[in-house]
C-alpha cells in the first residue's frame, strides 16, 4: 500500500516515478534497504503528490548519491519542502526519544539508533526540486517527454504521462498516481484520458465503495454532538495534507449552520498549518465552490472557536481544557507526530472518541486501532483502548471502485497492459478481475521489484 516507487530505463534515460515511503510496520525495514539501483545513475525523479508513501524517501534517496532533477507540479513545489521538513524533523526526534528510552531501559541494540535521513539530507533535495505546470510537454531528453496531469487527489497531485518516441510511433504510459473522487471539495476533478498504451494504476479501493460523500457532515454532526453529550473529546487523527483541510471545511459549516454547539477546535499541526498556507497561496488551483466561499466572505479555513496550535507548550496545554473539544492533529495513521500524545491522555477514556478519517495501511496503529484491538502500544507503554473508535469512509481522497472503473474504463481503446499497484492484495485482485470481465483487458499485479520489459 505504501512506499510507491517504479523505476523505468528507457534506452539510457534512467528515472524514478515516486519515491515513497514504507509506513505498514511489516515492511518498515525496506526504508533502510540500499536502492535496488545506483541512486547516481538517475536522471530524474517525477512525482506524482507530496504525499510520504510517494515522496517521503527523496531525503535518503539524495543522501545515496541522487543528483538528478525531480520534477512536480506547481503546487507540490510549494507543499513538499514542508512535508519533508517536517519528516525529517520526525525522524531526527523519533531517533532521539528512543535513544533516550533505550538508554533509560537499559536496552542495548546490535546498530545505533539514527535518523532515517536528516533535516541537512531534506535541504539538499530541495535544491533539485523543479516545478512544471500541469498540461506542458516537458522534453526528459530528445526521445522521451513528460506531462503533468491533474489527479484531483490534493492540491498539486498528478497523473504522470510519460510520451515515448520509437521510430514512427509514440507510446503512452500513463502512472495514475493516487486517484481522486469527483465532485470533493477543494480540488478539482481528476483527469480521463482516452488513450494510453500502458496504464500504472493505484487500486487502494478496488474492491468497496465509499459511503454516500454527501453524508459526510451528517455523520460528522452526529458523533461530535453524541461525544459532547458524554462529556469527551473528538480526537481526529489527521493527514495534514487536504484532509485537515477538507475537515476544516465541513466543520466551518456545521458551526456557521449551527448544527454542533460552540466548541474549541484544535489544528494541532505545524505542518497543516504551513500547508493551509500553501492552499491560500494556490486558489487558481481549487475548485470552484470553493472559490465562492472565499469570495463571499466565508473562509472554510477561519469559523469561531477554531484555533490553530504551532508550539509545543500550547499543544500540551489542550489536555488540561475542561469540557469536550475537538482535536485534529498529525498523523493520519498515527504513526508519529502529536496525534500519539493525544492518543495517550484520550484513549483510555470511555467518554472520549478517536475518529478516523482515512485510510490505514496495514500495520500501522491507526489501523491496529480500526480493527479492534484492546491494547496498543504508543511510545513505548502499553495503553487499553476504552474510547469509542469511529471511521468515516466519505473523506478518502481516493476514489472507490466504482470511480476507479469509470477513470480507466474511459480510454476508447485496449492499452496493452494494465498494471495495478499501490493496494492491499484482496482489492486488486477484486480490480482485477473487474476488468478482466468487464474489458477483457491484460491486467497484472506487479509483486515487489519485479521487472518487466514492455517495449
């Protein structure tokens, strides 16, 4: 599900589609791995979005000898330099709690306890970022041109379409990146394409559909106002990338539409914060509801009892509020940041609520949490789970099966192969077979570092 990376050599261009991080704790060992090939022998890294499993190990990647350029949208040029900051920032602290912890427990291990990469290996990836606007042909050398296309997935993301010229034919591959549904506040729908001779496609829903998006504020309402009504705090374990913003969005007009009560609300995320920033900074790039917010007036990203938290001190201050509050915070999957702090002085409690908003990959704690499990292990000590834990499928960027069918079903001809990545094994399977049946269409599931030569 995470750590996307796809590795092309086309005569002797050689480049990286994405360069992500692994977050499922079953394979967080292949972030220490040494790259499947020279990090030196790359010309280019293309990306599709900002996102970790997509991007986050660019630091270690540049550390490993990359110097080539790595390519994004407008947008993402603006968001990654906080998102890898930020990780990097993560991983120098994680790094040194656990030292602390290990030396505290008396707890000596075979490797010293380091940084998966550093704040000084994320500045020298900055120096190599390009940006590219979305729609322009950008030549890679005089054979091979790429192009950006909008994925609708957050601000920035993209389909890559990479134009290969042999001889007297081009050919179209197509990475999909992270598909976005239709019709989702703040960004624009995802792109269709009606051709394309070999398609990379992500299937993380390719066997369920969402809930109807439309309800989404309704059941939103509903668990705010039943944990109020028990005394306890929401606790949003929250993705700082569109999705603090898109909550941001619905919570400004459920309080503007007087639907929930007065509460304090807490964006507990320098990251988000620096990211809600970008998307003021990029409107051209949202969509047009909500550009009709802003122009009357009603910023999805200001309401009353809203209060965005950058220190440390003011973060630790939340836990001592009397009265329920509702408390975002990073991360998404609860795999570091503030959201386990959080965690600690709410989980245990019967009254409280851990809302779920996102997609957990398999290992992480946040999925540990979903499905079900009594005790969870958060830095270092072992806590019982009491709260209520809720989800609500509605907020996934991603699209849902049947969007997914609708993307690739719009070609208007067979693209000779059909690759389906970035999902657990059932769902692509299940995608698979979809459009087997429906297309008769040659589809495969790559495995991890498996090759292929398709030209």
């Amino acid at each position: 599900m995470t750590g996307s990376c796809f590795y092309l050599e086309i005569e002797k261009l050689r480049l990286l589609v994405d360069c992500g991080l692994f977050q499922e704790r079953a394979y967080l060992n292949r972030n220490w791995d040494p790259f499947p090939v020279s990090p030196s022998s790359l010309d280019y890294v293309l990306l599709t979005h900002v996102h970790l499993d997509h991007a986050g190990l660019i630091p270690r990647l540049v550390h490993a000898g990359f110097k080539g350029k790595i390519l994004m949208t407008t947008a993402s040029g603006a968001l990654l330099p906080v998102v890898l900051l930020d990780s990097a920032k993560i991983q120098e602290e994680d790094a040194s709690y656990k030292r602390k912890r290990h030396k505290k427990e008396g707890r000596k291990g075979p490797y010293p306890v380091i940084p998966l990469y550093t704040m000084e290996d994320t500045e020298q990836s900055i120096r190599l970022f390009e940006e590219v606007p979305y729609q322009q042909t950008t030549p890679l050398d005089q054979d091979v041109s790429v192009v950006f296309h909008d994925a609708g997935h957050i601000l920035g993301s993209a389909m890559v379409e990479l134009q290969i010229r042999l001889k007297q034919k081009t050919i179209r591959m197509v990475f999909s990146g992270d598909i976005g549904q239709r019709d989702k506040p703040l960004v624009k729908n995802p792109t269709v394409f009606d051709s394309a001779d070999y398609v990379v496609m992500e299937s993380t829903y390719g066997d369920r559909e969402h809930e109807d998006p439309e309800d989404v504020e309704t059941q939103l309402e509903k668990i705010i106002l039943s944990t109020v009504k028990s005394g306890g705090n929401i606790v949003i374990p929250t993705f700082a990338i569109e999705r603090a913003q898109e909550l941001l969005y619905h919570l400004s007009r459920l309080v503007r539409l007087d639907r929930i009560p007065y509460l304090m609300m807490f964006l507990d995320s320098p990251m988000a914060l620096d990211v809600t920033e970008v998307f003021l900074q990029n409107k051209a790039e949202l969509d047009d509801e909500t550009l009709k917010l802003f122009e009357d007036g009603q910023s999805p990203f200001r309401f009353p009892g809203l209060k965005f938290v950058r220190s440390t001190q003011e973060s630790k201050a939340i836990n001592h509020i009397r009265g329920s509050c509702v408390i975002l915070a990073g991360s998404g999957m609860c795999t570091g940041g503030r959201i386990k702090h959080h965690l600690i002085n709410n989980i245990s409690h019967p009254e409280s609520t851990i809302l779920f908003v996102g997609y957990q990959a398999y290992g992480t704690l946040g999925r540990l949490i979903v499905d079900g499990k009594q005790d969870v292990r958060i830095h270092g000590q072992t806590h019982k789970v009491r709260a209520r834990i809720a989800q609500i499928d509605g907020f996934s960027a991603h699209a849902d099966r049947s969007a997914l069918r609708d993307w690739l079903y719009g070609l208007s001809s067979p693209p000779k192969k059909v690759f389906l990545v970035h999902g657990e094994k059932d769902a692509a399977q299940s995608l698979r077979d979809d459009i087997v049946k429906t297309k008769g269409w040659g589809v495969d599931i790559p495995e991890y570092k498996m090759e292929y030569k398709i030209i």
